[in-house]
C-alpha cells in the first residue's frame, strides 16, 4: 500500500536557533516503504531533522513537504518521543487518548486501546496509572499510543535509548510487524547493531548536514566519507 | 485566654445543640462561598488553562494583572459591586443589593484572579510536558485546553480550594453589599464582626471556631472525594 | 449520589431563603441596634402585619444615603437637624418622632477627671478635657458622634490633642478600645448596657437633658424611587405608633432599666 501523505520531500530545509545553524541545508525524499534509520554522533542533528520532517520545528528556511492538506497531514502521523511523556492517566486512557481527540466513542476507544496495549505485549494493569510503568514499559505504551491511529508514517527518536537489551529486542519485534502492516517508519538511533538489524535505508548526519545516505546493505559495505566510517567502527573523533 | 477556652466551649454547644441560628448563617456561608467558588472556577480555570496554552501579544501584561488582582482589597471591591448595584447605579433595577447574591458578586469578584492565577501555574507546567505530545497529536486548541484541565484536575481543585478558603473567611467586602441583615444576608464573618462589634469576645470567637472547622470539613471532604491521598493515584 | 443528595439539600436551601413574607429594608443606626429591642419588636411586626422588617444597621450618614438612593424603604435615626434635612429635600415624604432615649459618660471607674460630679454633660467634658484625660471618640461621623460634637461645642472645648482618639468606627469597637484604655466615652445607654466587655469603665455621668436621644421615622418617598414599598412603611409607621407598640418599647428593660420612653404623637 502507497501511503498517500508520501513522499515526503525536504527541499533546502535548514533550522536556525539563536542565529547558529544546527540542521542544513538539507534535500532528501522519503518514499516507498520499509525503515530509514537516521544516524550520526550527538549534535548532528538527528532529532531536529524527525521533528522538522513532523512539523514540531518550524524550519528557517526551505520547505517541507507532505503530500495532501496540510490540516489531516500531521494527525495521519504518528511520534515516539525519546523519554515518553506520561499523562497523568491509566494506562489504557494513555494508549486511548489520539481516538478520543479523534472524537471516537470511550468505549470503543478503550476497546482499541485493550488490543494495541495486547499487541505490543505490555503485559500490565491497564488500569493503572501510567506513572507505576517501568522503563522498558514506558516506551512500549507510548508506542502502542502512536500506532493506535494506524499511522501511514511513524517516527522515532532513540526509542531503546534507556532500554536494556530485553527490552530492546520486543520493541525491535513491534516496530519490524509495523513495518511489515505497511508503517513507514523513520527512526534515529546511536545503537549501530540496532540500525544494522531495523534499517532499509541509513540517514548519515554529521554536524547538521546529510552526508551520506543508501540502502543498508551498501552504506555498512563501504561507507563514503571517513566521518560515516569512523562512526560504524566506534572511533573516537578528534 | 479565658476567652479563647470559653470561645471553644461555646462553639461547642452551639454545634451540639444544633443551634437553629448557627445552622442558618453557616448555611448561608456555605450556599454563598460555595456558589461564587463554581462561579468563579468555570471563569477562572479555563482562563488560567487558555492564558498557559496560547501566546498573545497582551499576555504578559494579562499575567501581572492578574497577580496582581490576587491581591484585590474586599473593601474596595465591596464598594464597586455596592455602587453599581446601587438602586441608584446602573444595575439598581434588579434591587440586588443586600442580597445574597450581592455578596455572591462580590466574592466571585474578588476569587477569580486567585483561582485563575493558581491555574495558569499549574496548567503551565503540564502544558510544559505535554507540549510535544499534543501538538504531535494534532489535538485542537479546545481539545489541548481540556485535557490540560481534566489531567490538571488534581492541582485545579487547589486553585479553587485556595479561592474558597478566601471567600469563606472574607468579611470586608460581604459586609458592605450584604448589610449583614440578620435571616437574609447574616453570615459567619460578618456575625463575628457584630459580636465582636459588641464586646461578645465568647461567642465571636465560637463563631470563629465553627468557621475554621467549616473550611477544614470542606477541605477533607473534597479530597476525600476525589482520593488525592490514595498511593500512587493522580 | 451522594452529590446529587447533596444537591438537592442544597437547592431545597436556596428555595427557603428566596420564598417569604413581605420584606421592607430599613436602616438604623447601630445604637439602636445593638440596644436589642429590634429582636423585641421584629417578631411582634411579623405577627400583626405581615411583614418582615430586615435591618441595616449602619451610621446615620451612611442610613440617610441608603435612603436617598432608594436602597431601603425607611430609615430610623437620631439627627435632627440631617433628617429634616432629609426631607426637605424629598427623599422622605415625613418625618415621624417615635421614641427618645438617652446618652450616657462612660469613663474609668476610678474617674479621675471627677466627671461624675459634674453639674451638667457640658461642664464634664470640660473637666476631662481640663485633666487631659484619655477620651475615645466615635469619629465616624454617626448620630452618637455628632451630639457628642453639640456637647464639646457647648462646653466650649476644640477637642484635639493626643488624649482625644478619634477611632472612626461603630459602638461596640469604640467600646472595646476605650475598654483598653481605661479612656473616657460618650455612649449611648443601650450600647453600653448590653456591652459585654466592660472591664475597668463605669458609667460616670447621666440624666441631663441634652444627652436625650430623639428617634424618628422616615419612609422613602415613593414618588422618588417607584420600586420602594410605601404601603408597607405605612403599615409599619402606624404599627410603631400604635398602643402596643408603646407597651413594648417602655417596657423594654436591660438589668432592670428602662432604656426607651415613647413620645410619639398622633398624626
């Protein structure tokens, strides 16, 4: 399935912030299907670019653009925040809440809810509050929230970033069923084993500027430029 | 401190006797705080939620006013309600003054800003979490005004506490729209100003007593209701 | 459901206040007021007319003005000179004596002054202000304040100076800082009998003629303000002249003293 917000297209998009540049100017389309991973050292710029491409981050210049009204653009995507924020809810109100603003009935809502909650395995009350979720718990309902809504495009900043391996690996096994039910998924990540198993594509940013980008297979073959190499071996960068 | 031990001892028969005319002014301190703090909090919380949420040119201005109208004086605003309600003021014809609903005027008046105030704090500091995820959401300006209020409830119900802890205990501006009219406007801080008006220090102060436990009760009763204290419940 | 019974109890409350007999406003002076025989006379009007009379009890100042601004339906007072004033200017469409009672000299019980053996009001004020005393004034301006005024003009005293206090508040609080003074105070009779916090005073001086205290009777005139209740102010008036009335104003007593004499004439 063709998603029909796609291709995404950013067009010399750059973001400025207190007059020092910190993304740009960038070009790049995200099309087809499958998972890009945005890599690159912190400070390159990875999460200004997943929020620029979502709309959180007004650009300075250039454009970005979606395919469609702007107004059913934004809610036909879907964002997993690096610490998930919790509302001050259940559990199953958490994962509810984007049908509710979507003016879908309580019951039916909490219905839905019940059956991404069992879909991502967060195995817990769900009639808690969301405050008593561990760590690895934490991410898992915040990503049963985001895909709630079948989003068409799904972003994810650093989503096991706290997460201990066990963890990991159940949100690796979500986000490839996603994947495979037709998300398009842009993630970044700082786990290069992570980027090596999810990626259909890499993103490589180095100070705010995209410097390398291909299918998987090719960028870990032989990565052009001597940033992007001594990033995949773990070398420590003058 | 032989007053304050005969005040306590008073206070306590007068609520053991059930007398007849403490219930009627309690009453009426309960009917009118209680109604003016509903007034006040459906202005004040939503203004308080809607000044957190939205950027406006005047809104730093709007957000030092109303501190500053925290600190609204009862009198002077008992005067202006007075004035205008006035038979002979602009709103002289619906005869409300020396009413209870005067004084309900009078104290919404005077607890808006308060509870508008508390609630821009509180809705700011979770507009402040919750930033990212609504805009993310594509919620509505409406819709992230809401939310902010019902997952605020817990630090709301403060703010209209605090607003109804003020007007409970207020005096200066009822006095002067109510007229303090024994069976129609007579409440517990105005009866205490009129016994201690009288040198009656005994019963003032058993009916400061009454008044203080009153505050307390309401108090206990709300957060019993909505469970604050319960473990880990929001 | 517990709320809703709450509610329900709450608006059954609302109801009973909103619902009742035919009220009339009337403002008094706080001596009057504080000298209980409203709660003598309230209940018996109730019975006998049907109305009920809800008191404003605030100075003569601020009585005259409520009644000016249409604000209550009659006024009971004791300023001559402001009432006639009063209707002169239309506000009442008369003035009606009622009763009178009196003014007393409160002061330390030891009296230092010797205000007490004074000859006349006039000639103890004299001697108080002569010893510097500590005198404690109304000074808002109310019915009490001005007569006490008449008295030091008469004495031909300018009370000023770090002995006279002018607090600018009601009886009763200027009751309780003479009290904590042990000063001097021009009271009215009722106030100072039902006052509770009485303390080292005493009442000094009593009985002349000038301290009398005329109470009269001013219905809003309704031709001013349409919205005021004529018909009952004249019920009241003609109840307040009536021979019951007179029974129970004389025969209203505070520790075995008569406060009020009934002097009202037929019209």
């Amino acid at each position: 399935m063709v998603s029909p917000i796609l291709p995404l297209m950013l067009e010399d998009v750059e973001l400025l912030r207190g007059g020092r540049r910190i993304l740009g100017p960038i070009t790049l389309t995200v099309g087809g299907a499958g998972i890009t991973v945005v890599m690159g050292p912190n400070g390159a710029g990875k999460t200004s670019l997943l929020r620029a491409m979502h709309g959180l981050e007004r650009v300075s210049r250039g454009w970005v653009l979606w395919q469609g009204e702007a107004e059913d653009v934004r809610a036909r995507q879907a964002f997993v925040f690096q610490t998930p924020v919790l509302m001050r809810r259940s559990v199953i109100d958490c994962i509810a809440y984007p049908l509710i603003l979507d003016g879908r009935p309580r019951r039916e809502a909490r219905k839905a809810a019940e059956k991404q909650a069992e879909a991502v395995g967060l195995g817990v009350t769900l009639s808690a509050p969301a405050s008593v979720l561990s760590g690895g718990e934490r991410q898992k309902m915040a990503l049963a929230r985001a895909l709630v809504r079948s989003p068409e495009v799904l972003f994810l900043d650093e989503p096991c970033a706290n997460l201990d391996l066990h963890s990991t690996a159940e949100i690796e096994r979500i986000l490839i069923a996603a994947r495979d039910d037709g998300t398009r998924i842009v993630m970044s990540t700082h786990n290069i084993g992570q980027a090596r198993r999810l990626a259909d594509d890499i993103l490589f940013l180095f100070d705010g500027r995209l410097i390398e980008a291909g299918a998987n297979a090719a960028f870990f073959a032989g990565p052009g430029t001597p940033e992007a190499r001594a990033h995949i071996n773990g070398d420590l960068l003058p | 401190m032989n007053d304050i031990v005969e005040g306590l001892w008073q206070a306590a028969r007068l609520v053991v006797t059930l007398d007849s005319d403490l219930a009627e002014i309690t009453l009426r301190s309960l009917q009118v705080t209680v109604t003016a703090t509903a007034i006040a909090s459906a202005i004040g919380l939503p203004l308080g939620a809607w000044i957190a949420v939205n950027r406006f040119r005047l809104r730093r201005a709007v957000i030092i006013m109303l501190n500053a109208l925290m600190g609204l004086p009862p009198v002077v605003v008992g005067l202006i309600v007075y004035v205008i309600l006035s038979r002979s003021g602009p709103l002289g014809v619906f005869g409300l003054l020396f009413t209870p609903t005067a004084m309900i005027v009078a104290q919404t008046i005077i607890i808006t800003p308060i509870i508008a105030s508390i609630s821009h704090q509180a809705i700011r500091e979770l507009w402040a979490d919750y930033h990212d995820l609504l805009i993310s959401l594509h919620a509505t300006r409406r819709q992230r005004i809401a939310t902010l209020l019902w997952d605020g409830r817990r630090a709301l119900m403060t703010a209209a506490l605090a607003g109804f802890g003020r007007a409970i205990g207020e005096v200066g501006a009822i006095m002067i729209v109510g007229g303090n009219i024994d069976h129609a406007t007579r409440v517990l801080t105005t009866a205490i100003a009129l016994e201690t008006g009288k040198g009656d220090f005994g019963l003032a102060l058993a009916l400061g007593f009454v008044l203080i436990a009153l505050a307390i009760a309401v108090n206990l009763a709300l957060h019993m209701l909505s469970g604050t204290e319960r473990g880990s419940r929001w | 459901m517990m709320f809703k019974t709450a509610l329900a109890a709450f608006s059954a409350l609302w109801l009973a206040t909103a619902a009742g007999a035919e009220e009339l406003k009337m403002a008094v002076t706080t001596s009057f007021a504080n000298s209980g025989l409203a709660e003598v006379l309230l209940p018996e009007i109730q019975a006998d007319t049907g109305i009920e009379v809800q008191l404003l009890v605030v100075g003569t100042g601020q009585a005259l003005k409520l009644g000016e601004a249409g604000d209550v339906d009659a006024v009971l007072v004791h300023a001559k000179a402001a009432e006639e004033a009063f209707v002169a200017a239309g506000n009442a469409t008369h003035r009606r004596e009622i009763m009178y009672n009196d003014f007393i000299i409160v002061g330390p019980s030891a009296d230092a002054a010797g205000a007490g053996g004074a000859g006349s009001a006039s000639e103890a004020f004299a001697k108080i202000a002569g010893t510097q005393a500590p005198f404690v004034s109304r000074g808002d301006d109310s019915g009490t304040h001005k007569a006490e005024l008449a008295i030091w003009k008469s004495a031909g005293v300018e009370p000023a100076g770090d002995w006279y206090r002018a607090v600018g508040q009601g009886m009763g609080a200027a009751l309780n800082t003479a009290a904590g003074m042990d000063a001097y105070i021009f009271a009215d009779r009722a106030s100072w009998l039902n006052f509770a916090n009485k303390a080292g005073l005493a009442l000094v001086f009593e009985g002349d003629p000038a301290l009398f205290n005329q109470y009269a009777y001013l219905p809003v005139n309704p031709e001013k303000h349409a919205h005021v209740k004529g018909d009952a102010a004249k019920a009241l008036e003609e109840w307040l002249v009536s021979e019951k009335a007179k029974g129970l104003i004389e025969g209203y007593q505070i520790n075995g003293q008569q406060l009020f004499h009934f002097n009202a004439e037929a019209m």
